[in-house]
C-alpha cells in the first residue's frame, strides 16, 4: 500500500484510494487534519490537535510552521524568525535549529515527528503497516527543500515513492471526478506558501505548463498583518504566541462575518481587507510571470481551482477573479484536495489506477558556470520531469588536470546572481593541451524534481558524480527577486555576458596567435609582420574595455590581418605533411 501524504505548514493529512475514493484519515477529534505542530514534554514529543492547544500555554516548547523553514539557511528566513513565539538555536553555520530546553531540532526533524504521527493514524485506521508514501510539496519549493522533505520522510520510516507538486495533485483529484479539463489554473495559498500553476487537461494526462510562487506567503502573514495594522507589538514569547492565536481566530471569523473583535479591539471585515490588501498583492506579479511563461491569457481558461485554506479569505477569492477573470472553483474542500490527489498519484504509482498521467515541471533553471562566471543554462525552468541535458566543455590552460564545476539554480545570466546549488571537481584528467579534453556534463532530475548531476571526460573516461545536496535553499524573496531582476536586468546582463564571452575568445585568439608567430614567423614579410603585432597590441588593448563590441572589432582586426598568414601556415603544414613529416 502506498500512502498520499499532505504535509502543510499548518495541517497535515493522510489518506488512500479505496474503492476508487480518496479516504483521509480522521484524527482524533474526527477531523482530517492533523496540525503540523509539535510539543515537547517531560514525556517525549506530543504531534497534532493537542500540541496545537499548548501553543499559547507552552510557547517555547511548541514548535510549528517548520515547513517554512525546511530546506533553509538562516541567513534566508531572518524575517520569520522574528515572529515566532519560539527559540532559534545559535548555530555557528547557517543551518536552521530549534531550540527546545536543552535540545535544538532541525525543520526536517519537527517534520518527520508530524509525518511518523500520520503514518501512526493511518496504521491504525487501515489495520496494515504503512511504509511507503507520496508526499507533497509547494511547486516552487527548490531542490534543497524537496530533498529535506524527502529526508523527513526516510527518517520517519517512509519511503517517498514520489515528491508531488501541491497543486497538480489538487488538480488530479479534480480529475478524478472527470471534472478537470482543459486549461486550469490552479492558485494554492495555504499557512506558509503560495503557489500559481496552469495545467492542461486532456483525456487523463495533466501536463503542468508552468508553475510560480512565493515560498514565503500565506495565511501566517495575514495574521501577522492585522496584528501590525491594529498597532499590536507583542514582547513576551507568550504574548506573541497568544496574539498570533487571537488573530488567526478573528480572520477566520471574518471569512463568514462582518465583524469580530481581537484582543479587545473591535474589527471590521473593510478594515481587515485594507491591513492584508498589501500582503495580498504579492501573488499578482507570479499569476502574471505564470501566464506569460505558458503563452496563456486569462481568457483562454477553462477553470481555476482554489486550494488551501486562505482562499478562504473574501479579498483572496475577489482578487482571484479580478486576476483570471471568472469565478474560482472549490467544489471540493480546499484543505483536503491535495491529500486527496497525493491519494491518487499513490494509486497510480501502485498500479491501479490506468489512464491518468502526470507530466509536472520543475520550477527554476538549472546551470553551471562557466569561464568568466557566465552561466551555461542546461535545464530551462518550467521544463516537464523527469528531464536530462548534456553540455560539452574543454579545459581553458594547457595542462589543466582537475576542472571545477558549480551548479546554480536560477534565471540570471551571471552564476554570482543565481543560488549555489553544489560544487564539485572532477579530478586526475589527463594534462592536455587547452581545448582538448571532451567534458561532458549531464544534469539529471528525476521524477520528484530532484537533481543529480554527473561529469565525464570522453577521451579518458573519467567520471565525478554528486548527488547535489546543499545546506540550504532559496528564499522566496530571492526566488522571486531573482526573476525580477532577470527581467528588469535583461540587457545589462546580456552585455555583461557578451563582454566576458568576447574576452575569452580573444584570449583565447591571442595565445593561437602567439604560439602560430612562435613557429612560422619566417612566413611572413616584414610589412605582414608588423601588421599581425599592431592587432594583436590593439587587441591586447582592448581586453580592459567595458563594451564587449570594442572587443569583438579589435578580434576582427586581428582575423583580417592574419588571414594570410594562416593560409600560408596552413600549406606550408600540408606541404611538410606531404613530405612525411611529422607536424
Ligand atoms: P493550509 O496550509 O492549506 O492548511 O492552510 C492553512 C491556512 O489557512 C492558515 O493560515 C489558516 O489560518 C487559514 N485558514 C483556514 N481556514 C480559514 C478560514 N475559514 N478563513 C481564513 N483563513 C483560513
């Protein structure tokens, strides 16, 4: 049996396909949800409603929203930190720890206590060992994030059959019900993230076209916006605690109220809409970056799907339709669709479900640097998984033995502007001459969107492999201010990346140039001669030049004036070839 998990920054779910059904797991309490949130006692950890009710009682003790920070360092989630009621460890390196009393736990930790509570629950529902789960993630979660999820699964004694973006398996448990067709889009916003993806449907095969998000956006910083604009400055971890409680009750109040009051203060509905209204505007610029990256208009689709629980949220579902132009549609209860599609990739992967396909994206640009910081991009963002590409390389100096390779994810043209994924040497190749060695480099991802990356050298056959496996990810401030500014930095960029590429080239030309002098010098006229150094000097000149055209002109010069020269070379090479000898 395999298991289809949701595991949500604020509630989490467990279910399978029965009968062709989904069937969630109820907890305790007779709901589907189990709160991702987990309490440290004298007698061990407590995961789920009850941990939830020592939010505001055992605030340092009680750990939640650890989604937010899986898959992270700290320099990229300073900003979250500052509001949560509970204790960071201070760790020398970026990873992120929780401190509870003497002990700190990492986001992969708190997640697989949650994901070993699920795993209990649906043992004891189905009366049979569950070992095997898929599990879902935000669409815009990058590689470090799937990999710590995936790892939270293993530690919890689950092997993740397969990583599942949030909103294509809402949207295959749309299918399910055949009521899924055409072009949808579906807009996820939960606790912690936000999520836009467009499908297209077509006689049971989901083909995601394009995905976006803000990993750092959800119903969290509504409460946290309403706190603010009501003028609320919690201090103590227990009335931070208290206070985020106390909203978060009063929003909810208001998705079917006018009115309500927090903590003393009364509230109306329009006053909520104006403290949110610029949190909301967030998810305009990735609806917008969706559509254009899929080549589709508002009015070209067929449906748009609502998924977790902030569209709840009036002012959420009025700017969706303001945004895809029609009515959303949330037929089924936004809180479990995803479960229930993770139910349903579970089935598929189990074999009994046929004629449901599912083709999904990855959601970033994966890429190594190249000479000058360049990036060489190998797998372009929205690509269907699994996906693989090949680049060739060389060496660039006479002799090189090892060759560093760095993989970024990301959409700028220069590496420095782009997350480090890994770093890795591919070591002992052979010393030969500059441009000889044939590397190969191959980027893999796999079905869950992970990456594995392997190099070799041709001619030798050496081989480096890394599975890439960084100590954090991408924030989503970086995510999405790194597509901004490839947009708004196009042009900058491209001449940045002209100039470097034209300078290595003429390096690269000048080296060809000297060593040519060096050998058949004795080919040339004095007049040739001297017209061959005025252009490699003006060349040499214009390596310090910031226009990249300057550069490509002197490289032109240099092609022209030594263009007989490499005729004569050239015969003069076939005519000793002729004569037997060794070149
Ligand atoms: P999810 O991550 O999908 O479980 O969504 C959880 C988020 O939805 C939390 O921020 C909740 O406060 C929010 N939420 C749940 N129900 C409602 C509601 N009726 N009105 C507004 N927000 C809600």
């Amino acid at each position: 049996m395999i298991v289809g998990i949701d595991l949500g920054t604020t509630n989490s779910l467990i279910g399978r396909i029965e009968k062709g059904r989904p069937r969630l797991v109820l907890g305790p309490d007779g709901k589907a949800l189990v709160p991702s949130v987990v309490t440290f006692t004298p007698e061990g950890p407590i995961v789920g409603a009850p941990a939830k009710d020592n939010k505001s009682s055992s605030p340092k003790t009680t750990i939640y929203s650890a989604k937010r920070f899986i898959g992270r360092g700290k320099a990229d989630i300073a900003e979250a930190m500052k509001h949560l009621p509970f204790d960071f460890s201070p760790s020398t390196d970026n990873s992120v720890r929780f401190q509870v009393c003497e002990r700190s736990y990492t986001p992969v930790e708190i997640s697989s206590l949650v994901l070993k509570e699920l795993k209990r629950l649906a043992e004891k529902e189905f009366g049979e060992k569950v070992e095997k789960a898929v599990v879902t993630v935000p669409a815009y979660f990058d590689d470090s994030q799937r990999q710590a999820t995936k790892l939270a699964g293993e530690i919890a004694g689950l092997e993740v059959m397969r990583i599942v973006n949030e909103p294509t398996a809402a949207c295959l448990a749309y299918g399910l019900d055949k009521k899924a067709h055409g072009l949808l889009a579906v807009f996820d916003l939960g606790g912690g993230t936000f999520d836009i993806s467009l499908l297209r449907v077509h006689e049971g095969v989901f083909e995601v076209l394009a995905t976006n998000g803000d990993t750092q956006l959800g119903g969290d910083d509504l409460d946290l916006a309403v706190l603010q604009g009501l003028g609320f400055s919690p201090q103590t971890p227990e009335e931070k605690a208290r206070h985020l409680v106390e909203a978060e009750r009063a929003k909810r109040d208001l998705s079917e109220k006018e009115s309500t009051e927090l903590l003393g203060k009364p509230l109306t509905r329009a006053q909520f809409e104006s403290f949110i209204a610029p949190v909301l505007a967030r998810v305009e610029e990735p609806c917008r970056q969706c559509l254009q990256d899929a080549k589709i208009k508002p009015e070209q689709i067929t449906d748009v799907i609502l998924v977790g629980g902030s569209t709840r949220v009036p002012l959420v579902q009025r700017r969706v339709q303001e945004i895809f132009r029609r009515e959303p549609i949330c037929t089924l209860n936004p809180d479990e669709v995803v479960a229930m599609g993770a139910a349903v990739q579970a089935n598929i992967l189990d074999g009994q479900m046929t004629g449901m396909l599912l083709l999904d994206v990855i959601p970033l640009s994966i890429g190594i640097e190249t000479m000058g910081g360049v990036v060489s991009r190998i797998l372009h963002r929205n690509s269907t998984i699994p996906v693989s590409g090949v680049e060739h390389f060389s060496t660039y100096v006479d002799g090189q033995t090892n060759v560093d390779i760095h993989v970024v994810q990301g959409e700028r043209e220069l590496s420095k502007d782009n997350r480090s994924l890994a770093r890795f040497q591919l070591k002992g190749l052979p010393p030969l001459p500059a441009g000889i060695p044939k590397l190969e480099v191959e980027f893999i991802i796999d079905a869950n969107g992970i990456l594995n990356v392997r190099a070799a050298e041709l001619r030798t056959g050496k081989t480096a492999s890394v599975t890439v496996n960084p100590s954090y990810g991408l924030t989503d401030q970086e995510v999405e201010k790194m597509l901004m500014d490839s947009f708004e930095n196009a042009d900058k960029d491209f001449s940045e990346r002209f100039l470097i590429e034209a300078k290595t080239e003429a390096e690269g030309m000048l080296r060809a140039t000297r060593k040519a002098l060096s050998r058949g010098s004795e080919l040339l006229s004095s007049e040739e001669r001297m017209e061959i150094d005025s252009a490699v000097a003006a060349l040499e000149g214009s390596l310090s030049s910031a226009d990249y055209k300057v550069v490509k002109e002197k490289m032109e010069f240099l092609n022209q004036a030594s263009q007989s020269f490499a005729e004569k070379l050239m015969n003069h090479s076939v005519q000793e070839a002729l004569r037997g000898k060794d070149l």
